[in-house]
C-alpha cells in the first residue's frame, strides 16, 4: 500500500472526528450502501454490497463508512479478508477505544479497507502516487465488489460517504483553513452485521421491522408493514406463555410474508428483506433453542427484588461467595459514589449480552440512638454497612437497542411496583451513570420507600451503549433533590429573610418592605412582572437604606439582625443581581455608605461579598442574630482558618442546634486536612505525593462525634454521620468543603 494514500486517509480521518470539522454543504446528495445478498458459508454470513453513487450527485464518492461497533467484551476478532485491509483495533496498538463485530472485508480492486479503533470499517479509493488523486464512484454510477464476513446476524447500521478532494477542497479559501473532504459528507444507512444469532430475540426483529417502515424507509408504502406486524405480535404473545411451536408457526408465516412482498416492484426492498430474513430464519428453525424474548428485564427484576431482603454486607457475602466485593467509594472531588461496599458479579445472558449486578452498601440509617462505631479497617467497617440500592447494567449493539430495551425495562418496573412516577429535568443523572455519558431515563417509580428507575445510555465515552436498572432505599442517600421553583425559590428566601427581620422588634409595617421588594424582584425573573430595571434596583436601594435607618438607634443585637435581614435580602440572586453591571454601581454605592461591599468576579459581574454578616456578628456576637451570622459567614478556601474562626466563635454559641452545626463545620475542616493531604482534589493520575493525616483525621472525628451527641435528626446531621464512618475506616473524604477551584 501506498504511504502517501494513508497519509493522506488519516488526515482526513482524524479530523473526521473533532466536532471543530464543521459540515458543510456536500457535492454529494444520497451514497446508499445497497445489501445484494446474504450467503451462509457455514461458518459465517457473506453480506455482498453495491455503493451507489446518486445522478443529483456533483461529485464522485471516495470514502464509504459503515459502523461495526459491538457491546463491550465481544472483543476485536477479524476473519480472512479478500482485498488490501488495515486493522487499527488492537488493543496496545493504535487504540481499542471501541470492540467491534467479528468481521472480514471483502474489498473492490484499487479499493482499501480500513478498520479502525472507533469500530468503524472505512473503504476508500486509492490508486497512484499523486496525493488526493482517488478512483472514486462517479455520479449516477455504482460499485461492486464490497462485502463482509462475519457470524454476525444483520441489523441497521450508520453509514457515510466522503466526496473526492478535488471537488471540495482542492482551492484555497480567501479566508480560513483549507476544508477537507470529511467535512462533506453525507449520512445514510446500511445492513451490517450487527448481532449474535442467539441476540435477535422478537422484540429485536419487531424494532427492526418499525425501523425499516418509518425511519429508513426500506418498505414502501408503510401500509404494506401491517401484514408483517400482525405474525410477529402473534409470535410474541405465543413465546410469553410458553408456547414455542405456536411461535415457530406465527415467524413461519411471517417469512411467507415477508417472501411475498419482496422482488421487483414490490413493497420489500432487498436491504428490509435480508435484515428480517436471516434472524426470522433462525427463530424458526432454531425454536427450541433460540432466545425469543430479550431475558434483561426479567434478569433485572429479579435482582433488583434482591433489596427488600436488606441485610449488611456480611450478610450478602454468606450468600453470594462468589461476588467481588469492594469497600468504600474511590475519593474523587465531587464523586457521588458515597458508599461503603459494593459487591459486584458478571455473567451472560441466554442471548449471549453480559450483564452485571451490584449492590451497594451505606452506613446504617442514622436514629436518635446512633453512635459513631469505633476506628477500624475498611473490610472490618463495611462488613456493618446495609444494602441500600441494587443496580444492574447490560451492554447493548446499538443505541436504538438500547432506547427500545429501556422501554420494555420501564414497562416491567412499572407492573411490578405500580409506584407512582416522579418527573424529571431533562439533565437528571442516574446515580453510578459514570462519566461523560447521558441517559435517557424511564422513571422514576416510588413505591412505599423503594424508588426504581431504568435508562438507556444515549451518549458515551470509550464504550457501548448500555441500559440499567436501579433499585434504592431511602437509606442509600441517593434520592433525587426537589428541583427548584419560582415558588419555592421565594419561599426560602422570603422565610430566611423575614425570619431575620422579626429578631429586630421593628413592628410589621417595615418589615414588609424587605419580603416585598423581594417579591418584585422574584417576580421579576418569571417575568410575572416587568418592572424597567434601573427602578427596582432604585427601590432596592431605598427600602435597604430605609431599613437600616429604622434600625439605627436600636440595641446591637436587634442592630445586628437587622444587617442579617439586609445580608439576606442582597444575598438573594433577583436582588444581588440589580447591582452584577458596571453601569448599576453609582446606586450601589450608595449602599457601601452601610457597610455593603461588592467584588468584581469573572463571568458574575460585580457580586456582594455578604460583608454586613461581619457587622452583625460584630454588634453582637452572642445574640441569636449574631450567632446566624457567623454561621452564614464561617467558609472560605483555607480550612485552617475556619478552623481558628469556629473554634474561637463556639463559647459564643448557646442553642445546642447552632453548636452542632458548629461542631460538624469543624469535623469538615479537619475532613479537608485530610484529603487535601490524600490530594483528592487531584485526579488520580495526578496523586504523586499521597500521604495521611492522623491528627486531622481524630480531630474531624472528635468534632463529628460532639455534633452527633446533641443532634442526629438534622441534613448536616447526616451528612457528618457518613463521612465520619469513611475516616473512621481511615479513608479520605469524597471531596473537600472548603476548597476553591485554583486556590
């Protein structure tokens, strides 16, 4: 082969896969990869192509792709192949980001195959010394001489095509870089191989046959699908109750259909007919073995069910000694993965998929008679952990197989659990999703105290497409937060903020002003009003410079909750948010004559530093306004001065409430020495100088057993309980409290 061709094929390659290749618009209008046939040569399938180039085409065709990736563990097998062939799949090679289909190309003279590390099969034309000089497929002209072997049953695949570089590209542009013959291309689809026999069950073929009908439009008109639906929902509901021959019979006559229909002139074109033909045939003729119903969702519910039996993990590994089991979610800044055992076990399906189960393990559910257990290995703490959520997971050929799995997976949930479904932002992430994926999801169901949900993974990163199922208990802390509203948006404020106000005396009629600017400006936002802005910020200015002159001759304390009602007030996004612009800081000065500061911050504008908290804390800091406000105010980036702060601040401090609070504000400094020194806010291939901090580590438990000892009830209450069993199996913590990006 030609250095110069490759060369040349893998610039244009490469740079077919970075998004910052723009599409433009093609000289090339539809390069359909027609099936012709399919052939069994007894040990595998032959699938023979004819690309088409389209007459409305204004160029030639010089680079057809077909997609051949496969779910993760089919591995990177390659048959005999007939024609120049490069293989880019090996792992320890050029890269193994995806495992592909068994497969071995067959190519046209002058021809190359290329397969490469994304699982893509990749034909282009080479011929001669002359760089980007191709044979290529001239418009309203067609080649011969593609195909594929490989034991894989057909299913719909993407395809594209690529123009010749001297119809696009070969000109300097007046402006901008030289484009490239991907950024052309056109999209289509093709019968590939695609499926292990034992993988195309009737909810596959069913899908298959909806696809060919509507989206790819391989049988035409779609009226002539109703004839071939109708025996395969017959064979569907014979196989739920058992009754294979009754099955056999129903894809029998769907074969006779589907040989009707097909030929010259005739609804079924060659690329539908193969694609239902070769699994059809293998249902019918394979009966008593064939898989005729995808098993996952079944799989699934069992498992799933597995969390009403509860238990500890030492309790599930007596009973499952055969389960990989892992202690204590990797320390990861921002990692959700807050649990204390997991115990995972892999095996396949009838139909040949891998599936894998875990079970995850949380500290105990705290109670008012909880206490911290004593310090231990991790193996020897987690053995005490209980089961809080089963999550089961199934690689899948594609990511309509995994939409349409998902579906059925949803449907069984739901007529098992007959829980009532929840919505969800469109942004929800499934717990234990993993990293740079997005998932559409089907739930969630809650039944008494049990939440299930399933999803079907729609984008991905260094892997197939995958569908899961979970199960969690209340226990697991994995529940969903509410999603913020308008409504309840102002309902915290307008509590915090008056809540404030009443510790001043000052009689009603002034404190309305502060939840009624904060109305408007809330309003504001939902557009429910639309006051000009340079008003509201006006009447902002006055209500808080009013406000803070009522409260003047006041006593310190009431003073200070008076600047805690005002901190509040301007600490809120609709009211902070009238000073963020250059032009809106002649009123803000205004409100720096009381105390109020504000700092210029990268892409917020100019932003309130929350400065009269220190006022109020300084008026009076044993009052309950005083005491708010060095709650609000203790933070930052340095543990180590929150640290010397709380600890000095907690002689002042009489509501036990507040005291806990405290005491868990301090477990969480000292939790930061502690994995600062683990570098957890390092990823891990950065971790090169990992060490343990002991004296932090008792300290922050020191500090968590103190809060825990007045209050178990509380959110933070619950959040030191289970960070406080992590450093007692003397783990870092998940990620740090106080730690700024930079800093």
């Amino acid at each position: 082969m030609r250095l110069k061709s490759i060369v040349g094929f893998a610039i244009t390659f490469f740079c077919s896969l970075s998004p910052l290749c723009a599409q433009r618009v093609s000289p090339l209008r539809d390069v359909p990869v027609h099936l012709v046939s399919v052939a069994d040569s007894g040990t595998y399938l032959v699938y023979t192509y004819r690309v088409v180039n389209s007459a409305s085409s204004k160029a030639g065709a010089t680079t057809v792709a077909v997609e051949l990736t496969a779910p993760d563990q089919a591995g990177y097998a390659t048959l005999p192949a007939t024609g120049t062939f490069m293989d880019s799949t090996k792992p320890g090679g050029v890269g193994d980001d995806r495992e592909h289909v068994p497969v071995g190309t067959i190519t046209a003279a002058n021809w190359i195959a290329h397969l490469t590390k994304e699982g893509w099969l990749f034909w282009f034309a080479a011929q001669g010394d002359v760089p980007w000089k191709f044979d290529s497929i001239a418009p309203g002209d067609s080649l011969e001489g593609f195909g594929l072997r490989s034991p894989f049953f057909p299913g719909i695949r993407a395809t594209f095509a690529q123009p010749t570089w001297a119809s696009c590209c070969s000109q300097q542009p007046a402006q901008g870089p030289r484009p490239t013959p991907n950024q052309f291309r056109v999209k289509g689809w093709a019968v590939a191989p695609t499926y292990a026999p034992t993988q195309v069950t009737l909810d596959v073929l069913r899908d298959l046959l909806d696809r060919s009908c509507g989206e790819v439009a391989w049988i035409t008109p779609a009226s002539a699908c109703n004839p071939l639906r109708e025996p395969l929902v017959q064979a569907a509901t014979s196989a739920r109750s058992g009754d294979r021959d009754g099955a056999r019979e129903r894809v029998r006559a769907f074969l006779g259909a589907l040989d009707a229909n097909h030929g010259t002139g005739r609804p079924v074109s060659d690329n539908a007919y193969w694609l239902l033909r070769i699994g059809a045939g293998y249902l019918s003729t394979h009966a008593a073995t064939a898989v005729w119903l995808d098993p996952f969702p079944s799989w699934a519910l069992g498992e799933l069910a597995a969390l009403k039996g509860g238990g500890t993990t030492a309790d599930w590994m007596r009973t499952h000694p055969t389960d990989t089991l892992a202690t204590f979610g990797p320390a990861t800044l921002g990692s959700a993965e807050d649990w204390c055992a997991r115990a995972t076990t892999e095996q396949p399906l009838p139909d040949s998929l891998r599936v894998i189960r875990r079970a995850y393990f949380f500290p105990p559910t705290l109670t008012p008679q909880s206490t911290l257990p004593a310090s231990a290995g991790p193996e020897i703490l987690a053995r005490r952990c209980v089961l809080g959520a089963v999550w089961v997971a199934v690689g899948v050929p594609t990511t309509p197989d995994g939409i349409r799995l998902n579906t059925e997976m949803g449907h069984t949930l739901v007529s098992v659990y007959h829980g009532a479904p929840r919505p969800l932002h469109s942004q929800y992430e499934p717990p234990f999703g993993g990293f740079a994926s997005s998932w559409q999801v089907a739930g969630l169901w809650v039944a008494d105290s049990t939440t299930v949900l399933s999803a079907a993974e729609i984008r991905f990163l260094r892997h197939g497409p995958r569908v899961m199922a979970l199960a969690y208990g209340a226990g697991s802390g994995l529940g969903r937060p509410e999603g913020t509203t308008v409504v309840s948006q102002y309902t915290r404020d307008s509590t915090s903020v008056a809540e404030a106000a009443a510790l001043t005396g000052l009689e009603a009629r002034r404190t309305v002003l502060l939840v009624s600017l904060l109305a408007r400006a809330e309003s504001a936002r939902a557009r429910l009003a639309h006051p000009e802005r340079g008003a509201l910020r006006s009447v902002a200015v006055r209500t808080l410079w009013h406000w803070l002159s009522y409260a003047r001759p006041l006593a310190p304390a009431r003073r200070a909750a008076a600047y805690l009602a005002a901190d509040r007030l301007l600490g809120t996004h609709d009211v902070g948010i009238l000073f963020a612009e250059p032009e809106d800081t002649a009123e803000g000065h205004l409100l720096q004559a009381w105390g109020a500061e504000f700092e210029e911050r990268y892409m917020a504008g100019f932003v309130y530093t929350h400065s009269w908290l220190a006022q109020a804390v300084s008026l009076d800091p044993t009052s309950r306004a005083g005491n708010l406000a060095f709650m609000s105010l203790i933070g930052g980036c340095d543990p180590g001065k929150a640290i010397e702060q709380g600890v000095a601040f907690m002689p002042n401090l009489s509501d036990p409430a507040l005291r806990a609070q405290l005491n868990f504000t301090l477990g969480d400094a000292y939790a930061d020495s502690v994995g600062m020194a683990a570098q957890v806010n390092l990823g891990p291939s950065y971790r090169d100088k990992v060490r343990d901090a002991p004296t932090s580590r008792a300290k922050a438990i020191e500090y968590y057993r103190a809060g825990l000892a007045i209050d178990r009830s509380s959110v933070g209450a619950r959040a030191a309980w289970r960070k406080a069993w992590r450093l007692l199996a003397g783990q870092p913590p998940l990620g740090l409290v106080f730690y700024c990006e930079g800093d």
